[in-house]
C-alpha cells in the first residue's frame, strides 16, 4: 500500500506506466469473455505488446481458445490479457502493477501468421516462435481498453494516449540495477532511509523501482507493506543525470555536483 497522508511527488504519466509494463514483457494471462470470474486463466507460450497496443499471443495450436476464436463470430472472441510487473527483487507481495488490455482476440491465418511472427521477432527474438506451424498458433489481441493499477493510483489508459507514449527511459535495466542495489549495496538503502517518515523507518526497506522521475522503496513493516516514491529534483533522462540524482539522495551533494558537470 501507499501513503496517502502527504502529497504525491511527481510520477510518469498513466500511459508511460502502462508502456514501461508492457515494454518489460513480464507474466501474462488471457481470460476469455465467456469466462467472467476468471477462473478460467491462460498463460500463453510467449506474448509482444506491440506500440500501437496490439497483443500478439502464441499458444499451443490444440488449445480450445484458438478453436473458439476460429468460431466465434467474424472470428473475433472478447478478450482480457493481463500484464503483472513483477518487482526485481523478492519481495513477499512482488507485483508492482497490473495492466488490463481487453479486446477481441482474432484467429490469424497461415500467411498472416508468418508475417505478425517476423514483425514480433524483430522487436523480441525467442525460439518459442520457432514452433508456429508446428505445434504452435500465433494470435492477436486488438485493444478497446487499457487499465492500469500500480501503487500511484488506478487509471483507464486511452489507446491513443499508450502508443503515444514511450517506455521509460531506464526501463531495459532497471532489474540489474536493483539486484545490484539490493545486494551489493545495502548502504546506500540505508541511508536513503533518512528520507523516509519516522513511523517506517524500523520496517525492512526494500529497492522497488527507478524511473525518470525517481526512486521506489518498498518498506516491508510488521503491520503491513508501504510504497515510498523518493522524487528527483527534476525528471532524467540520461545515465549521468541518473547518477548525479542519486548521489543526491544517498547524501553526496559534492559527488552529484562532479557527476552533474
């Protein structure tokens, strides 16, 4: 959870959230339309966020959701795909956020097929895309709705806001950065605590995230977990900028300043 007695400090817009989530190509799960409770949770072999927040999905080719695609009407089933940002380090609650893409999943030809795999190959090379025609059936998701909950709030995204916006900067190494953190330097966590309200700093202070605008510490107390965003003094862009932010934080005005120059 969060806390909510105090201003937020600034965050990447909703739609900047949703395409760093997407980008990441964490865990997904489809849940079928004619499956309203959800029970009913599919994990596919591989799936791509494309930029204009079409879904690619490739599942084995004797699954019943390719075949209901096939019949459903213009070959097109109601769909949700669900996207779990999972922290970088473990945590005991480690999804950071969720986006929801919900759509019509359509069935693809052989010929289409091929073409939507080279097009996902080039942004995301795996050999699961190998197996398409040979065991396995690549699908696409078109989107009507995106929704995105993370820890600065709950959000409807709109599609021309998503494929407007870029992932974060930062995203592609975020998780390196923070295992790195999170092990080899449980100094600099510990004095980052010093900007943390007094009733939380006794909890075990985690790292959590790092986006343009700043810094995320999971604080894992005894009554319950706490989000904490530690802003920059303005939005980075590049590595240096990076570094220089953070030494403000960990307390180095001096190394900042050198970092900076």
């Amino acid at each position: 959870m969060t806390r909510s007695d105090a201003p937020r400090p600034p965050a990447p817009h909703p739609a900047e959230r949703a395409r760093t989530i997407a980008a990441l190509g964490g865990r997904a799960t489809l849940v079928p339309a004619t499956d309203p409770s959800g029970s009913d949770r599919i994990s596919p072999l591989l799936h791509h966020v494309h930029d204009d927040g079409t879904v690619s999905v490739l599942l084995p080719d004797d699954h019943e959701l390719v075949a209901a695609a096939w019949q459903a009407p213009r070959g097109e089933l109601a769909t949700m795909v669900e996207l779990a940002d999972a922290a970088p380090v473990p945590l005991r609650e480690p999804i950071r956020g969720l986006l929801w893409i919900t759509g019509w999943l359509r069935a693809l030809s052989e010929e289409e097929s091929r073409a939507q795999a080279l097009v996902v190959a080039e942004r995301r090379p795996d050999p699961r895309l190998l197996d398409l025609g040979h065991g396995a059936a690549l699908l696409r998701l078109i989107p009507a709705s995106l929704v995105l909950a993370d820890a600065e709030g709950s959000h409807s995204v709109a599609l021309a806001a998503f494929t407007a916006a870029e992932p974060d900067p930062f995203a592609a190494f975020e998780a390196g950065w923070l295992r790195h953190l999170e092990v080899t330097h449980t100094d600099v966590v510990g004095a980052l605590v010093r900007h943390l309200p007094e009733d939380l700093r006794g909890g075990h202070v985690r790292p959590l995230g790092l986006d343009r605008f700043g810094l995320r510490l999971r604080v894992e107390a005894a009554d319950a977990d706490h989000d904490v965003r530690l802003a920059f003094s303005h939005p980075v862009s590049t590595p240096t900028e990076l570094s220089a932010e953070l030494r403000r934080l960990v307390g180095c005005p001096f190394l900042a300043a050198r970092s900076a120059g």
